[in-house]
C-alpha cells in the first residue's frame, strides 16, 4: 500500500511513555477485574445477543404440520410397537434406535426449513470454494461483529444449542457433532483438514471486530478508514481461505495429508 494507493510521506508518531516500575499486586489485580469485566460486558453481551438471534432464525419458522408430515406415519409405527409390552427386548432396543435416529432426521428437516437456512443457501454458493456449506458460512457471519461469537454459534447451529463454554460436557459434545458432521444428504464430511485450515486462515486476517473499526473511526474522525480496513482485509482472508483450502484440497488427495 506504501507504494500504490498509500503514498506519501510517513506521519509523525509520539508517544510519551511513562517510566517503568514493578507493579503492586493491587494495581495489577484491579486491572484484571477492570479488563476481564470490560471483555464480559462488551464481547461477551455481543456473543450472547448474537447466540439467541442464530437461535431464533434456526428455529423459525417451525411449521410442524409442514415438515412432520413426511415422517407421521413411521413415526406412528415405531411408537405404537413401543408401547406393546410384549415386544421382544431386542426389536425394543432396535426400534428405540429407530426412533432416535428418526428425531435426528426430523431435527434436521425442521433446520433445514428455517430462516437461517434459507439465509445460508443463498451465501453458499459464495463460501462453497472455501469448502464451507451454508451452516459454517451463517457462522462466520454471525461473528462480523465479534469473532469470539463463531464458537457459540456454532454450537447453537451444529448442537442444537446444547453447548455451553464453561461446560467441559457440552464442549465434549460440540467437538462430537463437529467431528462427525457430513454435508447435507451424503455421508462427505464437512470438517476436514483443508476446512479447518481455511476457516483459521480467514478468521488470521479479516477484521472482525466491530469494537476495533468503532476506535479506527474515532481515532480517524472518519467511515472512509474504517470501511477501507474492512473492506480489504475481508478480502484478504477470502483469498487466503480459498488459496488454503483449495492447495491443502490437492496435497490430501494426492496422499501428501489426512482429511480429517
């Protein structure tokens, strides 16, 4: 940028600095609870907004008359021989099975007709050469305002918000439904190696943060920063999660890595 759009000479750069001396543990414990309360209120009200907003269009509209439909009359058989106390432990057992993997199947068509879905189909043929389907594409989204929302989301979407951060059970289960998530309508895992790089990749360098554009405006008194800024790094990151997953997509299908 130097050298193309940003030329011209260099702004001068002040800055006092204060002389240096060995912190009381009062001061540094202060600051911790100022910082740590700072993060709580402003990142961590952003990730609980945007958590109950992916979880309102993930549930919505939920027409149960609509989506159940196909599945009433399996779903009748299996519960009515359920209720047979007779019924051999055995086909107990295997028509439970049945019946879970039945819910499964039901969850998945209720996500499949909601907003957010109907919302992530339209953005993925955008993401889709990044190797991401419509589900990780809505949750990089949802993190624009703040990147630490991704995980959350992710949980509401892949775990049907079952996740919790500061349960190590609920964490057991996300990295499970994360681990075995397949694109939907095959049995082609979503999360591979490739996948995963190109989401590091973009999350490296976008400027995701809407806290860090607020102060680039303050401190330039203008949008047009903030906006360049923006702008070229997500750019930037598109490019480098395209570059990632599309050359580690060739190195592991030419044995040279793993795919999971």
């Amino acid at each position: 940028f130097r050298r193309t759009i940003l030329r011209g000479p260099s702004p001068p750069f002040l800055l006092e600095l204060p002389s240096y001396q060995w912190p009381t543990i009062r001061v540094v414990l202060h600051r911790v609870l100022q910082r740590g309360w700072v993060f709580i209120r402003t990142a961590g009200t952003m990730i609980l907004v945007v958590s109950i907003l992916v979880w309102a269009a993930l549930y919505y509209p939920h027409d149960a008359a609509v989506v159940e439909a196909p599945f009433a009359a399996e779903k009748a058989a299996l519960n009515e021989r359920l209720a047979d106390a007779d019924l051999p432990q055995a086909q107990r057992v295997e028509d439970e099975a049945s019946l879970a993997v039945l819910h499964g199947r039901i969850e998945a068509a209720y996500q499949h007709q909601s907003i957010l879905a109907r919302m992530g189909r339209a953005i993925e043929p955008v993401v889709k050469p990044l190797g991401w389907d419509w589900r990780i594409g809505c949750a990089v989204l949802a993190a624009f305002p703040a990147r630490e929302a991704v995980v959350a989301t992710l949980g509401v979407i892949f775990a049907g918000g079952e996740y919790e951060a500061d349960d190590p059970e609920g964490q057991t289960q996300l990295r499970a439904h994360l681990r075995h998530a397949t694109w939907e309508g095959t049995d082609r895992p979503l999360f591979t190696l490739p996948v995963a790089l190109s989401i590091l990749v973009f999350f490296a360098l976008c400027a995701q943060c809407a806290a860090t554009l607020a102060v680039i405006r303050r401190e330039t008194n203008s949008w047009r920063w903030p906006t360049f800024v923006f702008g070229y790094m997500t750019v930037l990151a598109y490019l480098g999660a395209l570059a990632t997953y599309q050359i580690g997509s060739c190195l592991v299908g030419g044995g040279l890595g793993t795919g999971g």
